[in-house]
C-alpha cells in the first residue's frame, strides 16, 4: 500500500487533472459557440454576396446589350449619307427611346453600387479628415511655440543688450572686482540659454518640414489608395467566395471533432470519477492508521518544540540587542551629517569609523544567521530520529497483530478438536450399545471416563473464549485510548504548528527589518559620501577662484599704481612745470618733497 505522503500529491495531480478537463470542455463549449457565429456570418455573407453576384451578371448582360446596339448605330450612320440623315435622326431616336426603358433597371443596380462605393470612400474620407485635422492642430500648435520662443529670443536679446550699457561706476576694488566675475558667469549662463533656444528653434523647424513632408506624403497615400480600393475590391470579392466555401468545409470538420472529442471527455470524466471514488475509500483506511502512528511522533515534537521555542527567545534577546546596536549608530550617524557641514576632514574619520562598525554589524548578523542555521539542522536531524523511532513502532504493532491471529489459529485448532471428539463420542456410544449386554463394567468405566473427558474440555473450551474475550476487550480499549490519545496529540501539533509559524514570521519579519535598516544606512554613507565629494569639488573650485581673484587683484593693484604714479609725475609737472610767461625750470628739491608726501599715502592704501 502506499503510503500518505505519496497519496497526497496522487489526489492532488487527480483533482487538478479533473479540473483541467473541465476547463477544456468549458473551453471546447465556447469554441463551438463561437464557430455557430462564424457560420452564421459566413452564411450571411455568402448570401450577401450571391445577390450582389446576380446582379452584376444582369447588369453586365445589360451593358454587353447597349454597347453592340450604339455600335450597329453608328457604322449604320457612317454609311448614310445627305438624303438619310434625317431618317438616321429619327430611327436614333427611336432607338434612344428603346434603350431608355431597359437601362432604368441596369441604372438601379449600378446606383446601389455607387451608394456603397461612396459610403466606404466617406468613411475612409472622413478618416482622413480627421488625420488632417489633427495634423493642422499640431501644425497650429508648434507655430505657437515657435513664435514663443522667438519672442523669448529677442526679450533675452534686449535684456543682454541692457545688461552690456548698464555699467556701474563708482565703486571700490573689491566690489567692482566681484562685479566683473559675476558678469562673466552671468554672460555665460545668457549664452547657454541663447543656444539652447537656438537649438530648439532648430528643432522646430525641422518638426515643421517633417510635418509638411507627411502631409504631403498623406495626400499622395489618399490618392494612391483611392486607386488600389478600386482594385483590391474586386478581387476582395472573388477571394472571399472561395473562403466561404473553404470555411463551411472546415466548419463541418470541427463540428464533427469537437462531438468526438466531448464523447471522449465525457467517458472519460466517468471512469475517473469512479476511480476517485475507490481511491477515496482507500485513503480514508490509510489516513486512519496514519493518524494513530502520527500520536507517537506528536509527543515527541512537543518535546522538541519546547526546546525550540527556548533557543528563539535566545535569539530574539540578540536580534534585540543589535537592533539597539544599530540604533545607536543611526544616532550617530545622524549626529555625523549635521558635522559634515562644519568640517570635512572629521568627516572622513567618522565615515571610516561608521564603515568600521557596519562590518562588525555584518560579521554579528552573519554568526547569528549561522546560528539559525545550525539549530535548523539539529532540528531536522530530530526529525529524522523521530520517523526512525515511528517505524519502529510500526514494526511493534505488526509484532502484536502478529500474535493476536496466532491466538485465532489456536481457537480454531481447538474447536477441530471439540469437532473430533464429539465425533468419537458417537463411535463410543455405536460401540457402548453394541457391547452393552457382553462387557457391560468396561462400558460404564469407559462412559465415566469419557464424560470426565467432556467436562475438561468444555471447561478448557469456556476457559479459552473468556480469554479470547479478555483479549478483545483490551485491544478494542487499547485502540479507544489510542485515538483519544492521538485526537489530543493532533491538536497539539496543530497548535504547536501555529506558534512555529508565528515564530517563524516574527523571526523573518525581523530580518526584513534589519536588512532594511542596513539599507537604509548603506544609502545614508553613499549620500554621505556623495555629499563629501561634492564639498571636496567645491573646496577646489572655491579655491581656483580664489588663486584667479588673486591674480586680478594683483593685476589691477599694479594697473592701478601705474596710474597713481603718472597722474603724480603729471601733477608735478603741472605744480612745478614751466610757467608759460616766466619760462622758470622745475625744482628738484619740489619733486622730491612731493613724493615723500604721497609714498606713504599709496603704501597705505595697499
């Protein structure tokens, strides 16, 4: 027999395949009612088409009928001359008279045509109507951004020119130095967007030629189309005849497979179920003797649970403690993100520091995972033990039964016995009435002896049933305590089961919590250290600018004691020059005296 463990995914692969075959009838159904529309359809069309058939073939006669009398008319008016034509006239007349009542009813045929005609060459028209319109908005609606963009431009343009005249004057070196960097990377910053306003205007503009290039290629399309509609409907016409045919054909072959196919399922759905029936009455045999061999094991994994649930509280007083761990760094990371402002070199020691720690966070939470691990396997090795010591049970079960038919087989040699016996009572009396009056003593001895031999007997005979009584009421309250045994048993597992797997969810949960706190400090060092980055790239540049303003300074502090030293010479010129009406020569001595004056006044100032 086999066993549950083996049974179950038998049931299971039973029932999904159950399951599957009503899906495929449920889907087989849907075909055919699908295929009953088509039909329909087709029918339909089929129909739709005979008529339209006949009629064109009418229609054609009609045609084929005009066109061979307009030609007898006019090689017959070729040939007439002068005196006929008026007799031409009239017969042409006449003749015109004639083909107007027969072509009333080849004109009806053809104007249903043309109606069809125009109401698929509106709808297509009017799709592409819409095409066009929606192409007319676009096109409206990029004019506007480019006009936009234009007036953009040129405000930008005004305000650059504006900021080129508006010069400030009057100021001291360190404003008007500060003052010529800040225009130079605003004037950037106005050539950047100039170009990128540029570059979307280009951008426009090739937008603008691509959608008159599809309006124009749309135009060609609607007449090309127009032309291939014309051609592609006839042949439309004849192609979907043959397709009707082909179609109730194929039609005709589905119905046929999918009634065979429904007979099949259907046959085979009541074997199976018949199958699942006498399954069913041997699993529930099964079940039974598994459920009182499950009552051993039960008590055992209590055992072992109790000691699971002891080593998980161990486990959670760590997890706690790391959390706690973990908070502490958080704090102090927080506290490290309002130093870095301060500080960037204390920075990297505390980054260093903090990458320290969440190694040893990493080595903590891996032990702990091998922890897991390990009770894990001691666990399953429990496990193992456990099935081995079921078996054994098993086998001390089978021992038992064993000995219980051997007592049956005892019974019953005993009633062939009591069966044998009774059978040489009757030859006894044969022979007691036969010798009765010859050896009447031997016969009452032997009769004395042979009910004695009655009495041991059925006294043997009683002695063995109360025994055999005995027995079965031991087994049958065995089995009674046993399955109250084993009831108890499952509904501790189950509830043993349940705090496991609340166990186990707090412990994953808890895991996830971790690993998303280590997350989210691993994200919190990378913006650190981005953050770090880019300070250190604004130290650089702050100090590039800084060599290039002191640079700028050192030219204009040089431009600025040129100046200084030729308006002093021209002053001194000008105040001890050469009068115009004295002509008198500069003193020497004036000059020097005007430059110890001035000299420390410069020194000064720089």
């Amino acid at each position: 027999m086999p066993t549950m463990s083996n049974l179950i995914p038998i049931i299971n692969d039973q029932s999904q395949y159950i399951h599957h075959l009503e899906a495929e009838v449920k889907f087989c159904k849907e075909e055919l009612f699908v295929m009953k529309n088509r039909i329909q359809v087709i029918v339909l069309e089929n129909e739709r088409l005979q008529q339209e058939l006949k009629s064109r073939r009418q229609e054609e006669t009609m045609r084929e009928q005009t066109l061979l009398d307009a030609s007898g008319n006019m090689q017959n008016s070729c040939i007439t001359t002068g005196e006929d034509s008026g007799v031409g006239e009239t017969a042409r007349r006449l003749f015109s008279y004639d083909n107007a009542d027969t072509g009333k009813a080849a004109s009806a045929g053809e104007q249903l045509e043309l109606e069809k005609l125009k109401l698929t060459y509106e709808e297509k028209y009017e799709t592409l109507e819409s095409q066009l319109n929606f192409l007319r908005k676009d096109l409206a609606e990029y004019q506007k951004t480019c006009e936009d963009l234009k007036e953009q431009l040129k405000h930008k343009e005004f305000l650059l020119a504006a900021n080129t005249s508006n010069r400030v004057g009057g100021l001291c070196l360190k404003c008007a130095q500060h003052e010529a960097v800040l225009s130079q990377t605003h004037n950037n910053v106005h050539m950047q967007t100039i170009e990128r306003v540029i570059k979307e205007r280009d951008d426009l503009m090739s937008a603008l030629v691509s959608v008159r290039s599809s309006l124009a290629e749309t135009q060609q399309r609607e007449a090309s189309a127009y032309e291939q509609v014309k051609q592609v409907w006839q042949i439309s016409e004849e192609a979907n005849f043959e397709k009707t045919k082909q179609a109730l054909i194929q039609c005709d072959q589905l119905r046929n497979e999918l009634e065979r196919q429904a007979e099949r399922l259907e046959k085979e759905l009541a074997s199976q179920q018949e199958k699942r029936a006498i399954e069913k009455d041997m699993m529930k045999k099964e079940i039974t003797k598994e459920r009182e061999d499950m009552g051993s094991k039960m008590l055992i994994l209590s055992q072992n649970i109790a000691q699971l649930e002891a080593q998980v509280e161990k486990v959670t007083k760590e997890k706690i403690s790391a959390v706690n761990q973990l908070e502490e760094i958080q704090s102090q990371l927080a506290s490290r993100e309002m130093d870095v402002t301060k500080v960037c070199g204390e920075m990297r020691y505390q980054l260093n520091k903090t990458n320290m720690e969440k190694d040893e966070a990493e080595k903590e939470h891996r032990e702990y995972r091998a922890k897991t691990n390990r009770d894990l396997e001691i666990k399953d090795q429990e496990i193992e033990k456990l099935r081995i010591e079921l078996s054994e049970s098993k086998q001390h079960l089978e021992q038992e039964q064993q000995k219980a038919a051997r007592a049956r087989e005892e019974c019953l040699k005993l009633t062939e016995l009591l069966g044998e016996s009774e059978h040489q009572l009757h030859l006894t009396r044969q022979e007691k009435d036969s010798i009765q009056q010859s050896f009447s003593k031997e016969a009452k001895a032997q009769a004395l002896q042979a009910q004695q031999r009655e009495q041991e007997l059925t006294q043997k005979i009683q002695q063995m049933e109360a025994q055999h009584d005995k027995t079965e009421n031991e087994q049958y309250l065995l089995l009674t305590s046993q399955n109250t045994f084993l009831t108890k048993l499952k509904e501790e597992c189950c509830t043993l089961a349940k705090k496991l797997e609340q166990i186990s969810q707090k412990s994953r949960s808890e895991i996830a919590q971790l690993s998303q706190e280590k997350r989210y400090t691993y994200d919190k060092l990378e913006k650190l250290q981005r953050r770090n980055d880019e300070l250190e790239e604004q130290c650089v540049q702050h100090g590039r600018v800084h060599e290039t303003m002191k640079q700028r300074q050192e030219k204009d502090t040089l431009r600025f004691i040129h100046q200084i030293f030729t308006e002093c010479l021209l002053y001194t010129a000008d105040v001890l020059g050469t009068h115009p009406r004295t002509h008198r020569q500069p003193c020497p001595y004036g000059t020097y005296i005007l430059w110890a004056i001035y000299l420390p006044d410069l020194v000064l100032c720089f």
